[in-house]
C-alpha cells in the first residue's frame, strides 16, 4: 500500500513537472516586448559627406540595425555643404523621425536645430564630433585625450637633441575635432618648453592643402622633426608631401581617425609614424545601442544626456598586425 501510494506521488509530481515545463514554453518574454517597441519607429543619419570611409560605416550600422529592428531609415548627404546640411535638417525635423543621428560640421552651425528637435520630442544622437549644445546623446571620440596622446608621442620622437620643431595640421578651426584637439595639444606642449610650435594652420580636412601647407613648412623648416596631423583622411597630404620631401622616417608624423586598413598600410610603409585609432565601428555599436535604449526608455527627448567616448589605440609599426584596422567592405557587412 506504502509502495502503490509513493509511485501515485511520483507519478503525479512528474506530470506536474511536464506541465510546468509545457507552460514555460509559452510564457511571454517581457524583454521582448521592449523589444518591440522599435517595431515602426524612423531613425535619420545626417553625415557631413557620404563616400568616407567611417562616414559609409556608420550609416551601414543606422541602416542594417533599422532594418533589423523593424525601423524605418532615412539619409540625407550635404557633401560636405553646410547650408545644404541645415536645409535637410530643418525638412527632417519637420518629418519628425523618432531619432536622429547627426555628425556635425562644425560646434554651431546645427546647434539651434537640434534644440529644435530635442524640443519637438526627437532623440538626437550627436556623432563623433559635437556641437555648442547637448542632447540626448554623444557616440564618438575624444578629442581632447587623442590631442594629448599625439602630442606626448612628438614629445617623446622631439625631445633633446633634435631641433624640437613642430608642425600643426588642423582641420576648420571652428570643428569640434580640431577645438578639442587643440586644447589637449596645448596643455602638454605647456609644459615642454623644448617643443616649438613653427607652424599651426587649417587645411579644412583637404588632404590637397595638407600637403601644399606642409610643402612650405618644409622649405620654411628643413629641420623641422614633427607634425601632428588631426586627421588621416587628410594627412595622406601630409604624408605625400614629408615623402615628396625625402623625409619619410625623419619626421616624426601622428594623424588619427576612424581604423580603416589604409590607414594601418600607411603606418607599416612608415608614411605615418604613429596612428592614434577610435575604431568606427565601435562607434557605430555604441550609436546602435543608445538608439535603442533610448527608444526603449520611452522617457522624454533631451533628458538622458549619455556620452559615450570610443577607446583609443595608438597604432605604430612595432604593434600594426593583421585585423587591427577594418576593411570597408567587410566592415558594412559586418554592421548589425
């Protein structure tokens, strides 16, 4: 009797725990249901200029993660024109996306449309170079640390016994990138009296008068023993011209950006001495993710205010290996 009556326990406990487990099958999984919330939703990119590089990542990662969550995607390409730039902003703030993604070209020449649109309820995403105003969110680098960083390296490649000369190559000066940079160039050349600046002057992200502005400091300063460079896209001028000089090697050349491979190519042919990396597609991971935090949160336009700065790597000859710069191509599919 003792016998019959524990395997009808038995049997009754195992075909509870079936029913649970048939149960759990078809429990609602409430991480998806926030999930879903993106379901239908718009996301805008503004870039300065399509056909760069990081630029194409980025948008790789708006568009493949728009499509992937059941988004709707949206681009508008200035090519580089500012006024062509607030006349798109201005006709996407009044289509009303739910988010923004914005690259500025400059700290203010969108500052009051995105105010604007942070007021009419959009999230807006500022990229890798910011402006005068904050927003929900920042994605990119760290200009100010990337400045230090290549000034320390020109230090350390200027120091005694070399004649201490050194050559700025900026962007617009009214550009986040430069602005920040600049700021954390002078607050270690302050200290390095040894160091003289010969030379500091815009080339306006034009790799062509990057190169015709360093032509003439060379001639200027045949001694001249380094250059800081604020971008690659760029300092392939500069480069073209330290080479066009028979220099290559001689002076010391930091640029940095985004990791794409011929920049990486450049750093193992010794045309940049030194390449200070903040991968774009972390960047466009970091976008990815905040958009969709945010659109989860529900919580109002301009409230969470999230920085969100891009490691950096310096990059020289001794660690330039295989995969630590992307290939475009396998970077847009890569994108999710």
């Amino acid at each position: 009797m003792r016998l019959t009556t524990l395997v009808l326990a038995a049997t009754m406990s195992l075909a509870g725990l079936q029913l649970s487990f048939g149960q759990s099958n078809g429990a609602v999984d409430p991480q998806g249901m926030s999930y879903d919330l993106m379901k239908g939703k718009t996301v805008a990119y503004l870039p300065e200029a399509m056909g760069l590089d990081v630029t194409e990542v980025w948008g790789a990662y708006v568009k493949n993660s728009a499509e992937h969550l059941g988004m709707k995607f949206e681009i508008r390409d200035p090519n580089w024109n500012v006024d062509a730039g607030v006349q798109a902003l201005t006709a996407l703030i009044a289509d009303h996306p739910d988010v923004l993604v914005v690259h500025n070209p400059d700290l203010n020449s969108y500052a009051r449309l995105q105010k604007k649109a942070v007021a009419a309820g959009i999230y807006v995403i500022q990229l890798n170079t910011g402006s005068v105003v904050t927003t929900d969110g920042f994605v990119g680098t760290d200009f100010v640390s990337q400045g230090e960083l290549g000034a320390n390296l020109v230090v350390k490649a200027c120091g005694a016994g070399t004649s201490g000369k050194v050559s700025i190559v900026q962007g617009p000066l009214t550009d986040a990138a430069s602005s920040y940079m600049m700021r954390g160039i002078d607050s270690v050349f302050g200290k390095h009296p040894e160091i003289k600046v010969v030379s500091n002057q815009d080339a306006g992200w034009d790799a062509n008068k990057a190169r015709a502005i360093t032509e003439t400091v060379l001639l200027q300063s045949p001694d001249l023993c380094g250059i800081i460079g604020f971008w690659d896209g760029m300092d392939v001028g500069t480069a073209a011209a330290v080479n066009q000089a028979g220099k290559t090697g001689k002076v010391f050349l930091v640029t940095g950006g985004g990791g794409a491979q011929i920049s990486c190519d450049n750093v193992g042919k010794g045309a940049y001495s030194a390449y200070v990396k903040s991968d774009a597609r972390v960047q466009g991971r970091d976008m990815v993710d905040l958009m969709q935090m945010l659109l989860q949160s529900k919580q109002k336009a301009g409230t969470m205010n999230a920085t969100l700065y891009t490691p950096l790597q310096v990059i020289t000859k001794e660690n330039n290996k295989t995969g630590i710069c992307w290939n475009i191509d396998d970077a847009k599919t890569q994108a999710q």
